[in-house]
C-alpha cells in the first residue's frame, strides 16, 4: 500500500488514497493500530483516507491511533487538501471535503511552484471553514445541565475544575489554566478524555491566555493521547475564550507544534482556521 506522511503543525497523519488503494473496511481498524505504531510502524496520529466523494469534491477517512473512527480534523483536512492540490487530482484552489458527513471548504491561501509534485505547484497554508461550533450539551455531547456548559464544574482525580464545552464536528472540553506548558498532561489526560460526562469521550485542551490575541495551549486528544497540534480543538478552543469574555475573535492559539489562526465570526457564526500543511515523505509498505 502506497501512503504519504503528513503534519499540520505536528500534528501527523498517514494518508493513503482510498481510491487508488482498496483495503477492506473491517480490516482498517487493525491496519491502522499497526501503521500508527511510532516503534513498530510507520508512526502517526493515526490514518486517514481519502476517499472518492458524491456530495464533495472528496471524503476523509480518518482514524485515530487506536484504531476508532473520528469525525473531523482540522489539520488533517488542511493535509487532505494539500494532498489532492499537490497530486493534481483538483486544480481548484477552493476544495470541498465531506469527512462524517459534513462538508468543509477548504481554500489554498498560500504556495509555490514546485519540481517534486505532479501538479508543479506545493500548497503551503490552507484555510478552512469549519463551521458553527455547537454549544449545545445535548449535541456535544456532556452531561451537564443548562442551554450552554460555560463554565461548568468537572472533578478529575478529586480537583476541581471549570470547563467550557464546544463541539467542531467532535466534542471538546476547555479548562483555562496557568503554566500549561508545565503540565503533565500524561497524568490527568486519561481521567477528562473517559469521564463519565462525555457519553463519547471527549478532547481536552489545557488553555493559557496570554493576552486579546494570543493563547497557549496543549492538548490530549481522544484515542491518540497528547498530540503537538489540534485544528478542532484550537477552534473550540478560541470560541471558548470568547464566549468567556478572554480574548478578540481573532485568535492565534501557539501550540507545541506550531501557531493556528483561528477567527470566529459571530455575524456568520463560522469558525475559521488558517494554518500550514506539510509532506514529510512517500513510500509503501505491506499490509
């Protein structure tokens, strides 16, 4: 099976063009698992497809590490766009990806010519439109009363804390906190991402505001563990800050891997994400 590395701001997938490559769906879970494995495989966040499409211009297949379906991906969507740009499978700059059912538009905002695509061109920032952040409980989904959770109470490993939750296609919990890049989040990850709150389990992003405009953050994602970067959660992420009263509508969320811009129009109420996506290299391996 061909595949290609990818990373949105480290955040790193294996992409494989499901098309081209015919891998039945019951076997996916376990090829996944495998080619994830950063000691015994290829090493990812996980495996993403990228699918022919009847109601866009392509679908995304994504998979976490552990082998479970997600619904979205800010940055691997970023790459799927990439992807197809650099290959030459669209010449449009303007990509509609379905992944879950949900179409996104994606836009080529930056690049350069290149010798080592088939298109000659190499995307370099993409944006995307992700949507209207749900904030509904229900539709998250969290167990907590009330129209919206802001603010809302959770106790992990017997300490408080107040979480904001938003969903962008996938559930999110966001606990704003001082000194998160000190944070062992290997010890408290596991306790937010299967409380008994989140019938779905939940991401959850550890938030340190720096000023109007600018946000720290770090991030344990369901299925994966602590990833560099999460397109989905910096854009939860910055709609909690506003809806806290913390920052502007624009957004730059500095993760571990790398800064996401993210702008929250309220008159639209649509989240937007701008940020880069990278090849790492090609190959094939046997599955």
């Amino acid at each position: 099976m061909k595949f290609t590395k990818m990373h949105g701001c480290g955040n790193d997938y294996i992409y494989v063009n499901g098309a081209a490559e015919r891998i039945p769906a019951d076997k996916k879970p376990e090829i996944v698992r495998r080619l994830s494995d950063r000691h015994f495989g290829i090493g990812g966040d996980g495996v993403i497809f990228i699918n022919p499409s009847d109601v866009a211009d392509f679908e995304m297949e994504m998979f976490n590490a552990d082998g479970t379906r997600s619904e979205m991906c800010g940055n691997g969507i970023r790459c799927v766009a990439k992807y197809v740009y650099d290959k030459g499978l669209t010449s449009s700059k303007e990509i509609k990806i379905v992944s879950a059912g949900k179409v996104k538009i994606i836009t080529v905002e930056t690049e350069r010519k290149s010798e080592n695509t088939p298109s000659g061109k190499e995307a370099l920032t993409l944006k995307v439109n992700m949507g209207s952040p749900i904030l509904e409980p229900e539709n998250i989904p969290v167990l907590v009363s009330g129209e919206r959770a802001i603010d809302a109470d959770i106790e992990v490993l017997g300490k408080k804390y107040k979480m904001t939750c938003v969903s962008m296609g996938n559930p999110h919990a966001i606990i704003f906190s001082e000194g998160v890049k000190d944070m062992n989040l290997e010890a408290v990850g596991p306790y937010f991402e299967n409380h008994k709150l989140f019938p779905r389990r939940t991401n959850t992003e550890f938030v340190e505001v720096v000023d109007k405009n600018n946000v720290n953050m770090r991030v344990w994602e369901r299925g994966t563990g602590e990833t560099l970067a999460c397109g989905t959660g910096a854009c939860a992420t910055a709609v909690a800050c506003v809806l806290n009263g913390k920052t502007e509508n624009k957004v730059r969320v500095h993760l571990l891997g790398g800064d996401l811009d993210i702008e929250w129009d309220r008159d639209a109420d649509l989240v937007y994400m701008t940020g880069p996506a990278e090849t790492v290299f090609e190959g094939e391996v046997n599955v």
